[in-house]
C-alpha cells in the first residue's frame, strides 16, 4: 500500500500534518547566493516552526529558448547542494531530467523531482524510483487531476510508495495557467491519499505576447498560497529571491525573500485553523 504520511529525517509530510515549506531558488546562480538564501530561510522556518526542504535547481532543461539561463550543471551544481547540505544541515530537493541524473543526484539529495513536462516518460521514472528516495511528482500542466494517478501507479509499478504529488497549474488556452483547487480533493482520491503540494509560484507563469521566456504574477502570490492552504494540503512550494527583478530564471514569479516570513506566518496560521475541523462529507 502506497504510504501517506512521509518520514524524511524525523520530518513528517501528510495531509493532515502540519504543512511544509518547499522553498528555495528557481536555480542556483553562484554558491554564495544560494547559500544565504538556504541560511536565512532555515533560520526563518527554525524561527517558526515550519519544517522545511530547501529546493535548488543546478540546470533548468526545459527552457522555452535557447538564450534562457540554465544554471551551472548537474556536476558543479550538486556539488554546491552537497556543500549546503552539510554545512547547514538540511534537507534538499532537485529536479532530474534523465536516469543518469537520477541515480546522481539521489547520492545527494533527500527528494528528488519530476518536471511536469516529463512526467510521462517512463524510463525516467523507473530510475527514479529504483534510486529508492523520496519523489516529488510535479504534475504535468496538460492532464487532469484523475489522470494524476497513471504516473502514481507507474512509481509504484516500480516498487517506490514514498511519493508527494505537485500541483503547478494546468494550461488554460494559450500562455495561461490556472489552477484547479477542486482537483486537489480529486487527486488526494484517486493517488491514495498521498501527500499533496502546492507549488504556487510555478502557477504564477504566464506568458507576455511574442515572448520568447516566461512572465508572472507574483503580486498574487499570497492570494494563492492561502487558497491552497485552506484545503488542507501536505505542503506549499515557494521559490524566493532577495531581489527578484535580478533573478536569471523566473523572477517574475519568485517572491521577495523579505516577504517569506509574514507569508509563512499566514500560511501557517490558516493550516492550524483548517486542519482543526474535521472534514464534513456530502455525498
């Protein structure tokens, strides 16, 4: 039976737990920046007794152009999050692109992550499961909730139950996003119950006419992050940056490290209140 409460180091991931911070840098710019930035959020989430796994990732493969920054490389960039991760003793996620990246980067890191755009490929998954680490499955913009569960049951064909499953919007006509919260009680139905997170920044994307990279809405970040609070979620995905006009990959998106703290105070105070009420059925 595939598991849904998530131990990662003494850290407990589920619906019905108190919620989680995914949070961290769209990709790793240089060692210094990534460094303070994983600091001053662990600090932050110590200071509110939010646990946390810090996200960076070392390439951004699927870029929509050529000219887009994407990041230093699996080989520097895992030795940077190596670097972090005994210096500041956390939890680290990344994206993979391949099976040779999966079996690397689950050397290092605590969760491993499955771009939406390649949830479908199968090869991929199988590595990552086999690699026996914790999965973030990012679900793809251009399937539905119900058809969430066929890339479940692919982890757990190859004997992986330890799955979160990410909701990161869903294509609406062109250059659009929007986001689906009755499908997040779908899914939790349809994937068993499995710890469900909310990536509210990657929803935030859009696309500006003719563009050749991708705009956001980070103005409505928080409005976003507390709707998807209140469904009583396992986590919330943010990627942060000090100064986000400079950030090379989707700064638009990114929410000013400055605003996390009184972002995480509301997020944290809404999860208490709705995961205090016991759920009311209709039928």
């Amino acid at each position: 039976m595939i598991n849904s409460l998530i131990n990662l180091n003494n850290t407990k991931i589920g619906n019905d737990q108190p919620i989680v911070l995914i949070g961290g840098l769209n990709v790793i710019e240089n060692i210094d920046l990534t460094f303070s930035t994983a600091k001053e959020i662990k600090n932050l989430c110590k200071k509110l007794k939010i646990n946390f796994i810090f996200k960076a990732s070392y390439d951004k493969a699927n870029r929509s152009s050529i000219n887009s920054f994407r990041g230093p490389g699996i080989e520097k960039g895992l030795k940077i999050l190596e670097e972090i991760k005994k210096e500041l003793d956390i939890n680290i996620i990344t994206d993979v692109h391949s099976p040779l990246e999966a079996e690397k980067a689950a050397e290092i890191c605590d969760v491993i992550q499955l771009p939406a755009f390649l949830a479908r490929q199968t090869d991929l998954i199988e590595a990552m499961a086999k690699t026996k680490k914790i999965i973030n499955i990012k679900k793809p913009q251009f399937i539905s909730p119900n058809q969430a569960k066929n890339i479940v049951e692919k982890f757990l064909n190859y004997g992986n139950k330890n799955l979160l499953l990410c909701e990161r919007g869903t294509n609406f006509g062109y250059d659009n996003l929007i986001v689906d919260f009755l499908g997040f009680e779908i899914m939790k139905k349809k994937c068993f119950n499995i710890p469900l997170i909310f990536d509210v920044t990657h929803s935030l994307q859009c696309r500006e006419t003719n563009s050749i990279k991708s705009s956001g809405r980070r103005e409505q970040i928080v409005d976003l992050a507390l709707a998807g609070t209140s469904t009583k979620i396992a986590g919330i995905f943010i990627e942060t940056h000090p100064n986000p006009n400079d950030a090379l990959c989707d700064g638009p998106s990114a929410l000013p490290l400055s605003k996390l703290e009184d972002l995480l105070k509301q997020i944290i105070a809404l999860d208490k209140l709705v995961k205090s009420f016991s759920k009311i059925e209709i039928n």
